[in-house]
C-alpha cells in the first residue's frame, strides 16, 4: 500500500445571493455551505478542485479522507445531512497566472469562445451526479475541529475516469435557515489546516498462478 496526500488546487464558496460572484477568483481565506438568513442571506454550496493524477492509472484506492478545519457558525440544530457529489463540469481551472473559480450562475471554460470564458451551469448552484459516481453521504459538523469524510468512490472514479481530476460540489441535503458550515479554505492566512485529502491505493494486479497436476 502506498500513501499520498492532495490540497485542493483550488476552491471556493458559491452563493444564491450574489449568484455572478465568483468569491474573489477563489481566493477567499473560507470556504463555506449552508444557508444564511438576514440581509446577505441565500444558499451556498462549496466547490473543490483536487488533482490526484500523480496517483498512477490502474491503481486501486483503500480509503481517501479528505480532512477540514470547521468553524460552524449559527448553527442551532446540529449536524445536517450532506452530500459531496462530483461536478459534472469543471468547476474552477487554476490555470497561472489568472484562476477564474465557479459561480452560482456559471462555471469557466479555459479556451473557450465566449469572451469571458464562462458558460452558464445547467441548474444554478453547480451541475452534479447522484450516480457516475454515487454521491458520498455525511453528517455535516455541529461543532468546531477537524473532521474528514471518506471519498475513496470519488477518488477511485477520477484515477479511472477523470485522468486524476476532482471536481467536487458539498452541499446540504436540505438547508436549515441560520445553518452555515464555514472551513478554512485553502487559501487561508493561518493555513493551520487547509483541506487534505490522504489516499491509500495499491498499484497494479495480484498475479495468478496456475497449477498442473
């Protein structure tokens, strides 16, 4: 077995409330999902990109936890059901030396024709899979400190599908009004504990032997 771990190449927090913000280009020190009530209210969902393609084709992966520092704030009823779902579109490129990250509304497209290099998602909010592959199901935190969830589905899909590459949509299955889950992003000032994701894998194919009797 053979262990390695990721930071996201980048993320960021997308919201209802200003639907063609693209939280800074990604560079905001939190990452964030839930929903906010009052003034700046609105839902939010958080969007991770994760490169695993040092990990080589053919792998297979035991266990992928992927690690976050939680700050939860408001949040009066407890851990919420969650799901992390993989983004059926890319959802931020961090190509140097201008990162473009996703927004409620759109998502961007190096190269494309378009002028700003952006198309609109399908469905506001981010356009994922329940199915290719099956979404990962979580307790969100109901309270601050580390804690991980297991991607090892999703990570097994991106080395076999995705050449290595995670594009990731957390959500809350149903939002509670006053209920945000608010983490250090990557790009935090403090940078104590950005999110990692540790993946277990083995290389290659046990061999077989015949007997002749």
């Amino acid at each position: 077995m053979t262990t390695a771990t990721f930071t996201p190449v980048g993320d960021v927090s997308i919201r209802s409330v200003a639907p063609d913000d693209d939280d800074a280009q990604g560079t905001s020190t939190y990452l964030q999902w839930g929903t906010v009530t009052g003034k700046l209210g609105g839902t939010t969902h958080a969007v991770l990109k994760i490169d695993v393609s040092s990990i080589p084709a053919g792998s297979t992966v035991s266990a992928a936890p992927l690690a976050f520092n939680a700050n939860v704030e408001r949040n009066n009823s407890g851990g919420l059901p969650t799901h992390i779902y993989r983004l059926t579109q890319a959802g931020y490129d961090a190509t140097s030396p201008n990162p473009q990250a996703a927004s409620w509304n759109s998502y961007y497209v190096p190269n494309n024709s378009t002028l700003t290099g952006r198309l609109n998602w399908a469905a506001a909010g981010g356009d994922f899979t329940t199915t290719t592959p099956a979404g990962v199901a979580f307790t969100g935190p109901s309270a601050t400190g580390v804690f991980s969830v297991d991607i090892a589905t999703l990570v097994q899909d991106a080395i076999d599908n995705r050449s290595g590459l995670l594009f990731l949509l957390i959500h809350n299955d149903v939002d509670s009004p006053g209920v945000i889950t608010q983490l250090e992003s990557v790009d935090s000032i403090e940078r104590t504990t950005p999110p990692l994701l540790t993946v277990t894998y083995s290389t290659g194919h046990p061999r077989s032997f015949a007997v002749i009797l």
